[in-house]
C-alpha cells in the first residue's frame, strides 16, 4: 500500500497545522489583500479593515482572532479577514471605509457596516444576523429569550401550539411585534395590511432620534414628537421634556402610536437645518416627515397634559404648520443652505472663507473697475496699480487674463468671418 505512508505525512502536517493555528490564534481569519475583489463574489465575508498604526485596531487584533475562530468552530459560513486598508487603499475605499478599523459584512453586491461594540459576542450575533436567513425559527423558549434579549423590537410569527406560555393570543396563527418591555398582537381589520402594519410598528416607541433615524422615520408615514435638548445639560428643563415625551409615549400608546413616533434629539444644529430655523432648547418639535411641515407648541410645556393637549391640537388641525415643501420653502431652502456654507467655511477656516468667496469679488471689483477707468486716464492708474501689486494680486491678475483670453477665443470661434472682423477692428480702436 504506497498511499499509506503518504497519509499519514498528511495527518502529521494537518497536526502541526491545527496546532500552529491554535497557538496563534489568528488562523481563521485570512489576511486579505487586491485578490480579494475578484475571490470574494462566491462567500460572505467579515472583514476588518486595519491601519497598522491605529490603536483601536490593534485593540481589536485579539477580538478578531477569536471572531475567526469561532465562527469556524460554530460552522458558519461566513468567512473572517483582515485587510490592511493603507496597503489597499483603492479596494478599501471601494468598500466605502473611511476610519480605522471598520467592520463590513460583504455579502454579494451588499456591504453592512458594523457599528456596535467591538466584543467578540457582538460581533458574531451581527454577523451570524445579518448574513442569516431573514427568518429564523424559534425552536424553544430558551432560545426565544436569547433572541430577544439582543433584540429591541422583534417580529414573530406563531404558527401552531407556542412553547410562549407568557404570551397569551386570542387566536392562532398571529403575528406580535416584542418591544417596549411588553408585546403587541398584530390585527387584520385594525393595523391594516401586515407589511405596512410591520414597516409602521419597526421602531421602538422612545427613540434617540438622529438625522439617519430621522430619515427611516420617514418612511413609517407617522408624525415625529421629539424633544429637542442638550444631552449632556442635567437641568430640569431639559430633562423635564424627556420624560414628558416618554410618559407620552408609553400611557398614551393607544392613543396616539399609529400617528405619532415619538423620541429626543441631542442637540438642536440638525433640527435647525432641517427646519431652517433657529430653535432655542430645550424645546419640544412635531415633524409631518410627508409635507416637511412642523409644530411648535404655543406656550411652554410642562406637563403630559400639555404635550397630550399640543398633540390633539395637531391632529384636530388647531395647531399652526409652518414650513412645508412648497415652492417658496425650496427657494428659502436654496438661500439657507448657501448661507450656511458660507457661514461653516468661514467658521472652520477664516482663512480658506476669504480666499473662496474674497478672491471672486475681489477679481470683479478689479474687473469693474478697469471697465469703468478704462475710457478716461485707465492707463495711468493701470501702471501705477500694477507697481503696488502684491504676489498674490499678480498671481490672480494674471489668471483672470488668461480667463478672458480664453473666453474671447472661445467667442471669437463662435463668430462667422464678419463678425469676427468687426470685433478686430473694434478691438483696435480701443486700443
Ligand atoms: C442648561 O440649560 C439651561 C436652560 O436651557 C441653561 O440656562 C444652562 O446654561 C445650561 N447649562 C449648561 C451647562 O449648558
Ligand atoms: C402630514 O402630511 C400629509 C401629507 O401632506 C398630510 O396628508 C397630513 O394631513 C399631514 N398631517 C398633519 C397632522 O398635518
């Protein structure tokens, strides 16, 4: 038997292989580098995009090691990389990776960002969730409570006998949405179809509402009540209005859930802008994400009483909407984005904002002014300006010539043979 010997050479080397591996640790997760792009269509991938000199990667180094062996040892079939994103920068910019480390899921033509804690029990419930089915089933109550628990809102489905004792259906099969610390059965005749009843009911009913939020919400059709104050500022107006919003949210669910959304934002630079106004916080804002209208209370809230009747005064049409998406809001919308521009390059860099906007008008100013001089003593002024030029001014003098040298060529090239005689000759008289 020659194949014999040859086998067993084989389990030895496969030995020093394994053993190897688990000294190091770092066996199962693949140092990626420009090969990737073409080898990975086939696989689903998590990878870890790294510089060599971040300290959060090397942090994450070890983790990652882990991550990698035991998705192999769990049998997923997600495969664990790692990719030097300075050495492959065009691929790593590809993926759209732009600090150190990032954590995508690559799945087909899908990249997922990893945006949680960088442990290793998070990073392989995120994987195994987003590269898994989009159903799973729910085999026992044990693991019912394992998903849940890593879950804040979570849609299921029961089908025959359910091993959830708690959880009392009038009627099976049902759908229920887990969140909020309690769960709600979804109804035919009252929540309408069960997609829009699930896109409506996806969200928690208190969310910390940032821009991205903001913009998902939008698709929920609802209202968005959001108290809008400075997170880090402990006074009792500020977080008077939190809690008045979440009592809001929790006793008056029944109420108010199919209509509203409600939440707090941190900060009030993003609601200005969206709002192209200037709120003072703490302060209490009502969204319409649908006509890009919104709601301020008339007076000071201070109790759920007030917020309750602020609410009942939107939906009754006796609260005042201000903005909108007619044609004067996207003109004003035009004018305020230009300001603010403006306004944040010369804030960010005084310098750059004086260079950006200075140096046109300080090009027409000259411009203006050599058109304006030019028939009387323009000459004398002109020898005299161009002695006291700076570097600078000669620089851009010089560029604004060639700029309008260009365009009369450029004219000159549009003009039949006449014309371009006349424009000679009207050229030398001024000469
Ligand atoms: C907190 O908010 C109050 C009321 O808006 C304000 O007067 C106070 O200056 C704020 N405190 C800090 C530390 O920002
Ligand atoms: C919100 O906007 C939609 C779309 O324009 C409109 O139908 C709805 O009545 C608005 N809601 C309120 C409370 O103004």
């Amino acid at each position: 038997m020659a194949a014999a010997p040859g086998g067993r050479q084989r389990c030895l080397l496969w030995a020093a292989v394994v053993a190897h591996v688990v000294a190091s640790g770092a066996g199962f997760v693949e140092d990626l580098d420009e090969s990737f792009k073409e080898n990975r269509k086939d696989d689903i991938w998590l990878v870890d995009f790294y510089a060599p000199w971040c300290g959060h990667c090397k942090k994450l180094e070890p983790v990652w090691n882990e991550v990698g062996t035991e998705m192999r040892n769990m049998g997923s079939p997600v495969k664990v990389g790692k990719m030097d994103a300075t050495s492959f920068s065009s691929i790593a910019s590809e993926f759209g990776v732009r600090g150190y480390p990032t954590i995508k899921l690559l799945k087909g033509d899908l990249a997922y960002n990893y945006r949680g804690p960088r442990t290793k029990d998070d990073i392989i419930e995120f994987a195994n969730r987003v590269a898994g089915p989009l159903i799973r089933p729910l085999p026992s109550q044990h693991m019912f409570e394992h998903v849940q628990k890593r879950h804040r809102v979570l849609f299921v489905y029961v089908g025959g006998e359910s091993p959830l004792k708690y959880v009392t259906l009038p009627e099976l099969p049902a759908v229920m949405v887990f969140k909020d610390g309690t769960y709600f059965v979804y109804d035919e005749y009252e929540d309408g179809d069960l997609s829009s009843w699930i896109n409506r009911e996806r969200f928690q009913g208190y969310l910390h509402v940032d821009g991205f939020t903001l913009y998902e919400l939008g698709d929920t059709g609802k209202l968005v009540a959001i108290a809008v104050i400075d997170d880090k500022n402990s006074s009792v107006e500020h977080t008077r209005l939190k809690s008045i919003i979440q009592e809001v949210a929790r006793d008056y669910r029944d109420h108010f859930h199919r209509d509203f959304q409600f939440g707090h934002m941190d900060g009030n630079d993003y609601i200005n802008s969206l709002l192209m106004d200037d709120l003072t916080i703490p302060t209490i804002v009502v969204l319409n994400t649908s006509n890009q209208q919104y709601f301020l209370p008339d007076r000071h809230i201070e109790s759920t009483e007030d917020m309750v009747q602020f609410i009942n005064n939107i939906l009754d049409g006796t609260a005042e909407a201000q903005g909108g998406d007619g044609l004067l809001q996207r003109i004003k919308r035009i004018i305020y984005d230009a300001k603010s521009t403006i306004v944040s390059v010369f804030k960010s860099s005084p310098l750059l904002g004086c260079f950006l906007f200075g140096l046109p008008l300080g090009v027409i100013s000259i411009m203006c002014y050599g058109i304006c001089t030019a028939d009387t003593e323009g000459e004398v002024f002109e020898h005299e300006g161009a002695k006291k030029e700076s570097g600078d001014r000669e620089l851009t003098d010089e560029g604004s010539e060639e700029e309008q040298e260009e365009e009369k060529n450029a004219k000159y090239t549009e003009l039949s043979d006449g014309e371009l005689k006349q424009k000679d000759i009207m050229e030398k008289k001024k000469d």
